[in-house]
C-alpha cells in the first residue's frame, strides 16, 4: 500500500471520503482549487454547457461564456493527438483547462498571480479525483 501522506500539496486538499459523487457536491470539490490566484473552477461538457461552477454567484453567467469559449478552443486544438491539457493568457489572467472524461472538463479561471505549474498541478489533482466518479454519474 502507499503511502501518500508524506508529501500532501498544501495548497489543495481534496476530501477523499466522499462515498458516492452526487451532482450537488460538485462545487464544494471544485471550490478546494480556488486559492492562490484561482478564482473559479469549472466543470463542463463537450458542447461547453457548465456542469458545475465553484464561482462567486456575480459570475455565474460570465463563467457560461468563458466555457462556451473554452470549449470552442478546445475543439480548433483538439485535432492534436494526445491533448489533455490547455493554458491560455486571457485579459484578466490565465486559463488553464483539462479533460477529465470523454465528456467532462475541467476549466480553471485565474488571475495574474497564478503560476502555470501550480495550475496544471491543481487541475491534474483535480481531474484524478474526479475522473472516475464522473464516468459512473452519467453526465454526458
């Protein structure tokens, strides 16, 4: 068995003991990424419609139409093989954006200070966590 606890990323501590993913739950997890420059935390599907949003509730629909947006960008890249993990410069910071399932993805909205490692880092974690009780919750 591993031992993961030696080395926990302080900056993100996802709650491990939920049971079974229900849908409701979704922006608490999503929410544990907001720090260190991350402002919110999407979850979208493949036409760019928010399954989930960890955002102030001001930006709800201003984060619908950065994941419409995202999810068009995703597709004009997607051509490349192997794409699983997008950052982009944006007027109000950087966007960092990965697939978790064949349907889901994950968008992190940032501001200025956050680092693109620590971006990519949160999002992998994120994506790990997520992947399989997303696959089961039938989303797409």
């Amino acid at each position: 068995h591993h031992h993961h606890h030696h080395h926990h990323h302080h900056y993100l501590h996802l709650h491990l003991h939920i049971p079974m993913l229900r849908p409701n739950v979704l922006p608490d997890i999503l929410k544990q990424a907001n720090s260190s420059g991350v402002i919110a935390t999407l979850l979208l599907n493949r036409e760019g419609a928010l399954l989930a949003c960890a955002c102030p509730s001001e930006q709800t629909k201003e984060m619908s139409a950065v994941a419409a947006i995202y999810s068009n960008l995703w597709d004009s890249y997607s051509q490349r093989p192997n794409l699983k993990f997008l950052i982009t410069q944006c007027e109000k910071g950087k966007v960092a954006m990965m697939q978790v399932t064949s349907g889901a993805y994950l968008v992190l909205y940032a501001d200025d200070t956050a680092q693109y490692g620590m971006l990519q880092k949160k999002a992998e974690l994120l994506r790990d966590f997520l992947a399989e009780p997303l696959a089961k919750l039938d989303l797409l």
